[in-house]
C-alpha cells in the first residue's frame, strides 16, 4: 500500500496539504506534535519479561517451547485489550542462552491463522531463521534448532510473515533473546536480570474508547502507525525502583515505525556500551540516543541515593523533513521513571575496555553492492518470494552501499549478519555507529557503505533478507532475498514452501 494514499484520493500533495493553512489539514498538522513530559502518571510497576523456562532436548540442546496464543490483557483501565502473545498474552518470555550453546525451540501456533517467528541479529542457517520462508501454520509446531555463534549482544524475536509483519507485531509478538558469554560476564557490568540489567521493549500504540489497538496510518505520514501511547514492556506509564548505583538498561525499539530519541529529564549522561551485535570497543558517553524501529542499545546510567528521573524521548525535527510532524518527530514523551532507594548498592564499575571492534574496515573485499531504497522498493524492485536477487561466497567479506532516496525516512536490515558501518558519506561513522550492527537508520541522501563477513550456513535454495525495517515499509515491498552459497554452487530455486513440523 502507498503511504501517500489519503492524500492521493484527496488529490493534494504533502506541500499541497500544510499549504491549506487553516483548513482541516493545516489544523490536523498543527496539532500532530504530542508532548507527555510531566503530563502523565508514571505510577504502575515496570513489568519484567519473564526468562523462558529451559529444559534438556533430546539431543542435549536447551530446548524452549514457545506457544504463540490470542487473548486479552489489561493494558489500561477498562475493558481489557484483545492482544496476541508469546507463553502468555501481551509480548513473549525473553530467551537467554550462551555462545557455544546448541538451541531448539518449540514454536506452537495456537493462533486461527499462520504467522511465525524470525530470530533477529542471529547468526544461522537460512532454514531455521524464521523469515516469511517459514511460516507456521495455525495448529502446527515448528522447531528449529542451531547453535549460538556469536559475541553476546541482545537479540529480539518477531514475526516476519510476508505482507502481515507490521500487523502481527503489532498485535504483539515480541520478545528479546539475550546471548551471553564468558569475555562479557568477566568485565563485572551489572547483570541481575530485572534489577541492573534491566530489558526494556519500548513501543508506541494507539487505542480506540473501547481500549482496543487501532492500526490507522497517519494522514500525510510516512513511516507507518504511528500511536500516541507508550508501553515499556506492555506498561502504560512505568516506572521503576533503582536499587543500585549503575544499572544497565537493554533499550529495543520495538514499535513498528516510531523513532525514539532517548535521554533523561535532567540532560544527565548514560554510557552506550553495546549495539546490535554486541558491546562496543568502549563506553560512548551522551546524554541522546536514536533508535529506529528494530534497534537496540545498551545503556549505563548512574544513580543518586533518593533521586527520581525521567527517561524521555526528545524530538528529532533534524530527521524528519517534511512529514516529521505527522511521523513523530517533534514529539516529547515520558517513556519511564526511574525512582532511586534511599541506600544503593555500588557493586559494579563500567570497565575502559568492553567488547573487540568490528575488524572488516582492511578486510579484503570480495564485492561490492548499492542499493538504493525509495518508493516501497529497492534499486528499483519490489520483494518477491520466488525471486533470489543475488548470492554471495561463504568465508568472503562484501561491502553495500546504501542509500535513502526519497525524501521520507527508512533503515536497513540485514539477516544472518552483523555489519561494521565503515562510513557515512565518506567520513568515519559517529561513535553509536561503530560497533557491530545488523540494522541502521538511514538518513535522507546519505550513503552509508556497511562491509559484512559471510561465514557458514550455506544454502543456495533459502534466502536470508534484506529490508526495512520499518514494518509498513517492509509489507509495502521494500524487501530483498539473497543465498550464502558454498565454493561452486549457483543460486537455486526458492522452494514455495518448507517442512516446519
């Protein structure tokens, strides 16, 4: 679907549209800025994902079952909202399991209609990865299985059924998957599940008088839903209890098109010390952070005994261009506070070193590829399921140029990859672009040239993707296939279905 449409059936461009002035639609842009800061309780407990359960599989893996259900959760006062969850009915358990880890999990559908579940920023085979290739059927049960290979970074799991994506997250099937290892655990950063190491899935939702979730695009916008309520793990106006002096905060942008610009009511400093793909060479301190939709950060902040503060997300008129305001982007949420004991616990230092940095920039380059995104479609095609648009060698490192081309804001992701952002327009990327990636914002005009590692997990008939991520994007058509193929091998044929039972 155009994202344009309203303002095609009303024959009027965007410029056409704010031009109106007084009429109805340069009232409608006048008031499309939302501001929170200071304007709304922030009284109800931060609800902690729970750890999905782990047992021994069969063949020894950590086995997970994951049951995909409907119902309804009390998500405000009144009548209770019809969502969509994970072993439960809003969101999903988070699953942790360690580098060197063989993994299985058990994917029920109990819902009346197929979806699936895509493992994002993980390294592994095309089959298992979850993407609109292997969609599980209402009723069935789908079990992949791999072995983690990869530094510890927090990870996320969401739907990636073809043209239903958007919805289906929506709805709210979302969970983080932590990977963890022995080099992180020995640096001492605060990691009590849901007391310094606390994850937090941060989403935008709109409501109807009867509380239940509206998916209506904007008028004149371009990204997608955009809600005027924020959930912090499916909690409306949170907050949460600081019992320690440094807490670590596992920040997911998990709405579907919003961006956030994070920071703190009091403009006090955080240290980013890990991105998509793991932990940065060493903390980055700033006191705002973007995040696009399918971003993560990881965040340390600092705490005085008694002190209460405020994380917010602060305008981006800078991104936006001409839509911004419809999109979001001049708005000032209140997204969580923060309310510090009278006595922390000050346990934990953030060391100077942290994880090793991204190593592709002298790499030798086997390819190189540009793409350009614009009009729902990538250097110029629209996604197709049986198309495979290229493949690439295992074990060879390839660079992608790409490019925003019009005029409306898009990111990019890769499957099965964690990138290095070599430049942004020729110049050394800005420190939060500098470690490793798998999904980046992509500013209007500017070419950004990624350079990825291709390792394992050979298969010239399952594609990985390439996309958007922002999710009405992504459905619209913005989306691409590629194969990691062995020495020798051509790309083969997408088969139209798999065996996922």
């Amino acid at each position: 679907m155009e994202r344009r449409t309203v303002l095609k059936i009303l024959g009027v461009g965007l410029g056409g549209a704010l031009a109106l002035g007084g009429g109805g639609l340069g009232i409608y842009y006048a008031a499309a800025r939302r501001d929170t800061a200071g304007k709304i309780d922030l009284d109800t407990p931060l609800r902690i994902p729970p750890l999905a359960e782990a047992t021994a599989g069969p063949s020894g893996a950590l086995a997970f079952a994951l049951g995909v259900q409907a119902g309804e959760t009390q998500l405000k006062d009144g009548p209770p909202t019809r969502t969509w969850g994970v072993n439960g009915t809003y969101l999903a358990p988070t699953v942790r399991a360690r580098r060197g880890e063989s993994v299985e999990l058990a994917v029920h559908n109990g819902l009346d209609q197929e979806t699936s579940l895509h493992w994002h920023g993980m390294h592994l085979p095309a089959v298992m990865d979850g993407g609109p290739h292997q969609p599980v059927a209402a009723g069935e049960t789908w079990t992949p299985r791999w072995t983690v290979d990869q530094p510890a970074a927090t990870l996320w799991y969401h739907p990636h059924v073809h043209g239903a994506t958007a919805d289906h997250t929506y709805r709210g099937l979302t969970g983080l998957f932590i990977v963890d290892d022995d080099e992180t655990d020995a640096l001492g950063l605060p990691s009590t599940y849901g007391v310094d190491d606390v994850p937090m899935i941060v989403q935008d939702r709109a409501f109807d008088g009867d509380n239940q979730f509206v998916e209506r695009l904007p008028l004149a916008g371009s990204l997608g839903v955009i809600g005027d309520e924020i959930l912090v793990n499916g909690t409306l106006g949170p907050y949460l209890d600081v019992t320690t002096r440094l807490v670590r905060l596992r920040l997911l942008n998990g709405s579907n098109a919003r961006l956030y610009h994070f920071g703190f009511s009091d403009d006090r400093g955080f240290a980013l010390i890990g991105t998509d793909g793991g932990l940065l060479a060493e903390p980055w301190e700033t006191n705002r952070l973007h995040l696009s939709p399918g971003e993560r950060a990881e965040i340390v902040v600092a705490f005085e005994p008694g002190e209460t503060v405020d994380l917010r997300s602060y305008p981006s008129p800078d991104l936006g261009g001409a839509s911004g305001r419809l999109d979001g982007f001049a708005d000032l949420l209140d997204i969580c506070r923060f309310r510090a004991v009278d006595t922390l616990a000050d346990e934990t230092t953030l060391p100077v070193a942290l994880g090793a940095a991204p190593d592709l920039a002298d790499a030798v380059v086997a390819a190189e590829r540009s793409f350009v995104l614009a009009s729902d479609q990538i250097n110029g095609r629209s996604m197709a399921m049986d198309r495979i648009d290229f493949g690439v060698q295992e074990g060879t490192v390839e660079v992608w140029e790409v490019t925003n081309d019009n005029g409306y804001i898009h990111n990019f992701h890769v499957h099965d990859v964690q990138f290095q952002v070599l430049t942004v327009d020729g110049a050394p990327p800005p420190p939060h672009l500098r470690g490793w990636k798998d999904t980046v914002l992509l500013v209007q005009g500017s070419r950004y040239r990624l350079a990825m590692r291709f390792s394992d997990h050979t298969d010239p008939d399952v594609p990985y993707m390439y996309h958007c991520h922002l999710l009405q994007h992504e459905d619209d058509g913005m989306m691409g296939q590629f194969v990691v193929l062995d020495q020798g091998q051509d790309v083969g044929a997408v088969p139209t279905r798999h065996d996922h039972t």
